[in-house]
C-alpha cells in the first residue's frame, strides 16, 4: 500500500519552489521582487482557503469530524481528549 502524501506538504514545496524561482529571476534581472510579491500575494489566501476546504470534504467524506475552533474536549491532531 502507497504511503499517503498530505496535500500541505506538496502545496509547500511547490511554494518555496516558486518563490525560489522568482527570486533567482529577480536576482538576475528579469523580475521586479517587490512588484511581482505585492501583486500575487492575494494567491497564497487562495491557496490556505483551498487546502483547508479540501481537507474539511476529506474529512467528510471518510466520516470524520474536525474539531471546534477553540474546542478544549479536541486536542490539536482531531483526537476527542
């Protein structure tokens, strides 16, 4: 059986991947840093609202609830205390 992957891990690594990309183009000239960062900065509310919908409709699906925001019966890991 395949070790599952968590979507947060892949979605990171495609994050720093991308800003490591636009750095390296800034530092060689062809980007403008601070203008490429304050125009795409909305994406990374996107992406945070994406994942954690996903992870909402995963949980669903297989019949498992999250915790309460701020709940003290539900510990950090979703477990019931």
């Amino acid at each position: 059986m395949a070790a599952s992957v968590k979507v947060e891990g892949v979605v990171l690594g495609l994050a720093l991947l991308g800003l490591g990309t636009v750095c390296l183009l800034a530092n060689a000239g062809r980007v403008d840093l601070l203008t490429t960062l304050r125009t795409w900065w909305p994406l990374t509310l996107i992406v945070w609202g994406a994942l954690e919908l996903h992870q909402a409709l995963a949980a669903r699906a297989h019949g498992r609830r999250l915790p309460a925001a701020r709940d003290p019966r539900w510990d950090w890991e979703g477990e019931k205390r």
